[in-house]
C-alpha cells in the first residue's frame, strides 16, 4: 500500500486503531463516519538525502495520533504513507494513488517545495482538504492559494525573512548567501534579501543534493564576507557543515542557516555544527506546556529530539483533532470543516498560533544558536526575531 513499510511499533498501532474501528461498526455505531477509519494520506520525501526531514513529519504526526487512541476529533484513522522521494513526478504518482485508488478524505506532510508545486493542484482542485506541514512555496501562499490548503509551517520567504532581519539585528554589513537550487532555494534567497539591510556581495546556488561544496566554498572565503548565509536542509546542510568546518571557516566567518541545522541533521553533525547561528521556527527548548510535553514524548518514542519538521507536523495533527471534533466527526459539510481549520483552536508547540487570510500561520520566530551539549552540541533559543518587512502574500490570496 506505501511505497515503504512503517516502523514495527506504527504497524501495531495502526492495526489497533482499524481493529478499533471495526469494533465501533460491530456494535452499531450510528453515524456512517464512524463505521468505517477516516482515510488520510501522508505524501514526505522518506528516501535519501532528505528523508529525515519526511521521517520527522511522519513520526510526529503518528506519536499525536497515538496519544490519542488512533483518533482525531474522536474518529478513528487511518494513515496511508507515501514516499515522493523528493521528485516531483514521484509526488504526482502518490497524490494520485492517495485520491483515485485510496478515496482519502485529508491529505498532510510535504517536505520539499518543488514537490509541493507540483501536488498543490491537483489535490486542491479535487476537493480534498491538504494540511502541508513543511514546504512552503511562495505562488501558493499568494495568488495560487487555495480555500483547501492549510500550512502549519510558514511560506518561504517568510522563513528567510527571519534570517535576513537576524543578520540586520547581528551587525553584518557584507553578506555571502548560498542555496540549492529549486523553488524553495529561490525562495530563501528573495526572502533574506527582502530584510537584511546590508551589502549581499553574491549569491550562489547549487544543485539539489550536490554531495561537494569545496570550489563554493572557496570562492565565498575569497570574497571575504562578514557573514555567510546558507539555506540547505538535510543530507545537504550535514555536508556543507562538515566541508565548512574542515575549510576552518566555523568560527572564522559567521555561518547563519535556516532549516539546516535541527533535530534531523545535529545527530550527524553534533560538535562540528558549534557555533551556528540559525533563524528558526522551532526550538526544542521553546517554554510553553504543549512543547515541553510533545519534547518528552517525542524522545520517549523515537530516542531523538524533534526537528521543526516533527514540530510541524505534530500541530497538523492537532490542527486536524480539534477540527474534527468542531463538526463532530462529519467533514462532509466542506465550507463548515474550513471553517474549523481556520478557527485553529489547538495549542500549538510554538506558542501563539493563528491563521492569515490564505491559511498560512501567523506564528514566530527565534533565533537558535548551535552550543555545546551532553551529546556534543543542542540547540537553544536565544530570543525572539521581529520580522520587519514581509512580502505579505496574503494580500494577493484573493481569499478572505
């Protein structure tokens, strides 16, 4: 049924929620969705380089389906997982296998933007309401939005806007600014340069999983920047961590990153990544309830710290809970269910949380620097990022 077979403990757990599930139909359960588990299909890139970032999504969301009995809103679930493998094409095949073969009522997840853009359409103009928890792409937070798209995490640019006004806030006068190459690359860079208030001496992108930085790397020492701005998540942020350390560049150069060092990259990279400064949505040590709880479980379950990809998720799964339980299990009524969405009445681990016009968050963020830990190296919030400039796509989301 998924392109890969789920962890032993998510195996036991789904088949007790579908045993659960057929139990509530023995005994006569009255309405007709509560017969039969409410279908959700989760689309991540679970392979290769990038596939802690999906793994993250996926984990998180099945521990808040857990603690909750294999219920949202009261109904019982069922998660159908796919790997998109990060390629477009693969994330199209899987959207279409969660839509015609597998009748989903919700799709979630989504890692990467290129594969976002690809999806978005064709699960949207289906009627099927879709909860992206990563990928953020800036067409579809504007004039591409959608009253069946909701995100948990931010669009693009906003993400980097952060970084851009951190950088501002830290002094650096001459910036360097480096990223993959894809729409969310693309994105990141638009969105630093939109707040920082400095000099961008030059911007370089590369390609998407490029294994190798050392000639980059080389040409950025030459020009000498105050400070150095990556956007490379995954497999490609533990490389050019590594090669920048080994450069003697770490501690020499500022390096500033977002979504390149977290939870799903500082395993491999423990004390090579000291020093780092990133822009954040997320941090694990962020003081609310609903965090310090979601922290613990999350360690408990998985013998790791939750990465923002896992934080994400984890509120779109609670996002879904509290939206379900407002129309009663029924999501049949689309414009009601919408509604519920929007009213976002869950408590989020990032703190205040509520929704813009186009059903992107209005959420913060943090600066997090990289120090040194138990485990060579943690994460630790330092203090809140107050975004100056926005691009604002809400504006051009025609919806209201």
């Amino acid at each position: 049924m998924t392109a890969h077979t789920p962890p032993a403990r998510h195996r036991r757990f789904l088949r007790h929620s579908l045993a659960a599930a057929a139990l509530l139909g023995a005994l006569g359960a009255s309405a007709s969705f509560a017969q039969q588990p409410l279908k959700i299909g989760f689309i991540g890139t679970l392979s290769g380089p990038g596939g802690a970032l999906g793994q993250d999504q996926y984990d998180a969301f099945m521990l808040a389906l857990e603690q909750k009995g294999g219920k949202l809103g009261g109904v019982a679930v069922q998660v159908i997982r796919e790997d998109d493998q990060l390629k477009p094409d693969v994330g199209v095949q899987a959207a279409t296998k969660l839509l015609k073969s597998e009748n989903v009522a919700i799709i979630t997840g989504v890692t990467f933007s290129n594969v976002m853009m690809a999806i978005h359409k064709p699960i949207t103009d289906a009627g099927v309401f879709f909860i992206g928890s990563n990928a953020g792409p800036a067409p579809i937070a504007g004039k591409s939005c959608s009253p069946f798209f909701f995100s948990t995490s931010w669009d693009n640019d906003q993400l980097h806007e952060a970084g851009g006004q951190l950088a501002s806030d830290l002094g650096y006068k001459n910036m360097y600014v480096m990223a993959a190459n894809y729409q969310a690359g693309r994105d990141a860079v638009s969105g630093f340069k939109r707040d920082y208030k400095g000099k961008v001496i030059d911007e370089a992108y590369t390609q998407v999983n490029q294994p190798d930085y050392s000639a980059e790397i080389a040409l950025l020492q030459a020009a000498a920047p105050d400070a150095v701005y990556v956007f490379y998540p995954g497999g490609m942020g533990i490389n050019f961590v590594k090669q920048y350390r080994q450069a003697g560049l770490l501690g020499k150069i500022p390096l500033i990153s977002a979504a390149s060092i977290d939870g799903s990259t500082l395993p491999a990279l423990k004390s090579l990544a000291v020093g780092v400064i990133t822009s954040a949505p997320y941090a694990p040590d962020l003081d609310n309830p609903q965090n310090k709880q979601f922290v613990t479980a999350f360690v408990k379950a998985y013998k790791r710290v939750p990465s923002m990809y896992a934080a994400q998720s984890y509120d779109a799964a609670n996002l879904l809970d509290s939206a379900i339980a407002k129309v009663k299990g029924d999501i049949s009524d689309k414009e009601a269910f919408r509604g519920a969405l929007k009213a976002a009445d869950f408590a989020s681990v990032r703190g205040p949380f509520k929704f813009a016009s186009n059903q992107f968050p209005d959420a913060g963020f943090y600066r997090v620097d990289v120090v040194a830990g138990a485990d060579g190296a943690e994460l630790k919030a330092v203090s809140p990022i107050d975004i100056k400039t926005r691009a604002n796509f809400a504006a051009q989301c025609p919806m209201k």
